[in-house]
C-alpha cells in the first residue's frame, strides 16, 4: 500500500485539482484544515480554557481525519477520476468529503455516546447534518480558488508560450537573415525606410517580450501593422498584397485582448498561403464592431497542389488558437475555419470586455 501511494505521488494533478498524492499537497490539506478546525473550536469555545483546548482537540481530531480520508481515497482513485468533467469531477469529490465526513461523525456519536451512558447510539441527525453543511460549503469554496487558481495558470502559460512561440518563430535564420539583409540593401538606397525598417523588427521583439496579460486593440494592431512592413520589404508589394477591411470610426481600440492574437494569425497566413506561390497572392483582413463581441477575419490563397505549404505548422498555430480564445473567454469566444478552392478564412469573435 505505502509504495503504490509513493508511485501515486509522482502522477499530475487532477483535472483543476492539485495532486492528491503529492506528500506536499496532503501537508497543505492539514493546514487548511486545521485552520478551519481553530475557527470553528472558537466558534462554540467553552467558558473555561481548559475545555476550549478540549474542544480544539476533538474538532480538530475530526477534521484532520476527514481531510486525510478523504484525500487519500481520491488519491487511490486517481486513475477515473482524471476522465472527469469540471463538472462531474466537482460532485464526485464533494460527495466523498460529505461520506466522510458522515462516517467521522458516526464515530464521534458513538464515542461520544459510550462515555455517557450504556446503550451507545450511531445517528444525530443535526449533529451530522451540520457538519455536514458545514463539509459541503468548505469544500466548495475550496475548489472554486482551486478552480480559479487552475484557469489563471493555464492562462499565463497560453500566453507565455504564445510570446515564447512568436519569438520563436521571428528568430527562424531565414526570417532574421532576410530581413537584416532588405535592411542592408536599404540602408544605401532608401536610408529612412532602413531606419523605419529596424525599429519595426525591434517593436516586433519588444511585444513578445511584453508580460502584460491584456493589451488594447489598437496596439495588437500596431505590432501587426509593424510586422506587414517588414514582411513587405521582404517578399516585395507584387508578392504581397494586403487589403484591410475595418472601420476606424467604430472600432473599439481601447478594447483590452490578449495579446498577439492577430499578429500569429496574420504570420500563418503569410507563412502557409502566399510566401509558397510564386507569384504571391492577397492576404485580406477583416475586423468588425459586432455589438457585444469584436469579429476578426482573415483569408488568404490556397496554395497550388505539390506546393509546401507547411500544412502541419499550420494545424498546430490554429490549435494554439483555439486553445488561448478558449482559456480567455470560455464558451463566449468562438472560431471557424472554412477552406474553398481558393480560399482559406479563419475568423474568430471575442466579447468585448
């Protein structure tokens, strides 16, 4: 038994919850509940000192074994319970705290019934539906900080390793090889646009640097903005033809999104259908001001059959997508991704917020 709880120890965590095995979770578990423990002895604490550490004892007695039991139990059950939905997995695990927490009292009852008197009794119905309550509304409040815990890691993760794929991505050879040497060209025939150029790429490296969690609108815009330039003076305006589609009148840019949602999204479409056609094709971006939400389009050209069009990159930035849209705004954010003869459309809408 005490090597297949140390094996359980090394498993990841359950769904949003911590790992149940781990000998430092279980550590974290006693100390919130002896916390909890402290409060309630003071709650109903005695006239006399003597009987209030008494109290302390018993509650806390009680409390530590339902946390233990209770823990333990949903560590050797780990395996089903990592299939679970929030959901499911928010019942199951409420539901055996209240079983133990039922047990625990039986055993309370009966102790406390066989120092009193002969005849020992199992069942108090207050005494076990409060504790109880009191199990049920714990727990709940625990796993909705463990839950909101949960979502905001996941969240800073997303964007730390979107920041950690853009600039990935902008330190490809080729990319930098090719944008220093347009810049290098440029610094003989066209000086200005040489200048404009390098600050362009060092704005670019600077917003994947950027630790904030949300940005305006009208700065992803910028940084996008930026990165069409540079990618202009790389495959040339015959080779790139960018047609914007958006209402500067309307648009919410103070709108606060995560960042580096279009950026990736104008980079893949670039990057997978018009840099492999020779003669380069339209790439078409679209925003509007939907009432509630922020609508973003963006289409560009199929490339021809036999073309590397990195279709396998591809997949992976769209489910990098889908996966940040989903972690920021849940059921409320939504994307669709439709492909014609010609065409390819992703097109995403967010709440505004």
């Amino acid at each position: 038994m005490i090597n297949k709880l140390m094996s359980l120890g090394t498993t990841k965590k359950l769904g949003y919850l911590p790992n149940l095995c781990s000998f430092r979770t279980l550590l974290s578990g006693m100390a919130v509940a002896e916390v909890l423990a402290i409060i309630l002895a003071l709650a109903s604490s005695s006239e006399t000192y003597s009987a209030a550490f008494i109290k302390l004892g018993f509650t806390s007695l009680f409390v530590q074994w339902t946390v233990l039991s209770a823990s333990l139990f949903m560590c050797m059950i780990s395996t089903p319970l990592k299939k679970q939905s929030v959901l499911n997995l928010t019942l199951i695990v409420t539901t055996i705290v209240a079983f133990f927490t039922v047990f625990a009292s039986i055993l309370t009852i009966m102790a406390d019934s066989y120092q009193k008197i002969a005849v020992i009794h199992y069942w108090d119905t207050p005494f076990i539906a409060r504790n109880v309550f009191i199990a049920v509304v714990v727990t709940l409040l625990i796993l909705r900080y463990l839950y909101i815990q949960d979502r905001h890691s996941e969240r800073v993760k997303a964007d730390s390793g979107a920041k950690y794929d853009a600039l990935q991505s902008r330190m490809r050879p080729h990319f930098l090889f090719n944008s220093l040497n347009t810049i290098a060209q440029l610094i003989y025939q066209d000086p200005k646009n040489a200048e404009e150029a390098l600050l362009d790429l060092a704005d670019i490296f600077r917003t994947t640097l950027d630790t904030r969690p949300r940005i305006t609108l009208k700065e992803e815009l910028d940084v996008t903005l930026r990165y069409l330039r540079m990618e202009g003076l790389r495959l040339g305006k015959r080779r790139l033809n960018i047609v914007w589609d958006m209402d500067r009148n309307t648009l919410p840019f103070d709108m606060l999104i995560p960042p580096l949602l279009l950026q990736p999204l104008v980079e893949n479409a670039i990057y997978h259908g018009v840099q492999p056609r020779k003669e380069g094709g339209t790439l078409g971006i679209s925003l509007y001001d939907a009432g509630k939400y922020l609508e973003v389009v963006v289409t560009n050209p199929i490339p021809p059959d036999g073309t590397n069009s990195h279709q396998k990159g591809n997949h992976i930035a769209q489910e990098n997508l889908k996966n940040r849209l989903k972690l920021a705004y849940g059921a409320r954010a939504n994307l669709k991704i439709t492909k014609s003869a010609h065409q390819y459309r992703v097109a995403f809408t967010i709440p505004k917020e």
